[in-house]
C-alpha cells in the first residue's frame, strides 16, 4: 500500500476526474506552453494534504485561517488585513485579466467550478512566465522560478534574483542552487514549524521534481 501512494508515482484517483479539465484550459489559453505536465503537478501539490485525503485534488480543497483563504485545485488566495478589508485577492485580479472567460467564477461559486479553477491557474501561472520571460532565457530555469512566484509572489521572486546577481558565484538566471538560496522571505514559523521562506523553496522541489515526471503524457 506504501508503495502504491508513492508521491513519485502514485496518482490520485481524484485527478482523472478533472485532467481532461487541464488539458483543455491550458490548450484554449497558452498551447504553446512546453510543459504543460506542470499544472497536474501543481494542482496535487496545492490541494493534496497526503495522497489519500478526501480533498486531494478537490475543487473544495480549502485552507482558512484569520489571515487568508485557500480555495480549490490551486488554492486561489485572498489575504485580510488586521482590520478584516481585504488584502489581497487572486481570484478577483484574474478576473480582471479574462473577464469573459472567468465571467462565472466569484467567491460564492469558486468551490464549485473546477473548470474555472484550472483555468486560472493556467492564467495566473501564464502571468508570470511572461512577465520574466525576457529575464530568464532558459525554458527549464523558467518554469521553476515561475513556480516560485505562483506560491510566494512575482515581486518576491524579482528581489531575490537582484540579491543574487549582486552575490558572487550566483546565477540570477538559475533556480536551483542559485536563487534559490537567496531567500529574503520570512524565516518565521508559519505553518508546522516552517516559514514563508521554507514554504516556498519547497514548492518548487516538489512540485518540479517530486510530482511533475508522473504526469508527463497525461495532459
């Protein structure tokens, strides 16, 4: 049974229900993306607390807290002020990026729109290939610092990049064992004992070489 829920080889039973779903949001709204075994990646990462939780690639996968919602398959993100106003919202910015396309996704709906979930995350991670496209000329080293700031944010990715062309030996236009060690994020216990900074490092490993092989050919 260990062995059958492998996170190197096991896939959830969940995702067939919704990879058709990848496939065609990320074949209407970026085709030419040379990866797309990328998204499935993401999405069990996102929603998935263990392979075999009920809620592992579920489009009702949530995360609350005082601070911040996590709704879904890409845990779509509105932060909260101390005050209770609004922070930060994910959703509503990419609504304003494909406001036909995204026309019924809302906060009341979003649980209950797989299709529109995905289709965000596609946009949302589409965003951020472009935006450092002409920064970061390989295809590879790309991908991994896009994931980057799908989960810890385009302008904290940019920084730590700038960090890094000014350290000697580091290579801005690299991820691994480059920016990556240029972490200017919080180091403060967050969620189990990790911080933004170990969050986000370990986003990109996993999602990239721990759960990204296993879907390749399935999109």
């Amino acid at each position: 049974m260990a062995s059958a829920q492998d996170v190197r080889t096991y896939i959830p039973a969940n995702a067939q229900k919704y990879l058709h779903w990848v496939t065609i949001q990320y074949k209407e709204t970026w085709p030419e993306m040379p990866q797309p075994h990328y998204f499935p990646a993401l999405i069990e990462h996102e929603s998935c607390m263990s392979l075999a939780h009920a809620r592992c690639w579920s489009p009702t996968s949530r995360l609350k807290t005082s601070r911040e919602e996590g709704a879904g398959l890409g845990q779509l993100t509105r932060a909260y002020n101390s005050d209770g106003s609004i922070r930060f919202d994910a959703l509503n910015n990419m609504r304003k990026v494909d406001p036909q396309g995204l026309n019924e996704l809302r906060w009341d709906t979003v649980y209950q729109r797989p299709d529109l979930q995905i289709r965000v995350i596609v946009l949302m991670t589409r965003q951020n290939w472009s935006r450092i496209q002409n920064l970061v000329p390989e295809d590879g080293a790309r991908l991994h610092m896009t994931d980057a700031a799908y989960n810890g944010g385009l302008g904290g990715l940019l920084n730590e990049r700038r960090a890094c062309a000014g350290r000697d030996g580091c290579d801005p236009n690299q991820w691994f064992g480059h920016v990556e060690k240029v972490c200017l994020k919080s180091t403060k216990p967050l969620y189990g004992g990790r911080s933004a900074c170990d969050i986000n490092r370990h986003h990109v490993y996993d999602v990239i070489h721990t759960r990204m092989p296993k879907y390749k050919w399935k999109v």
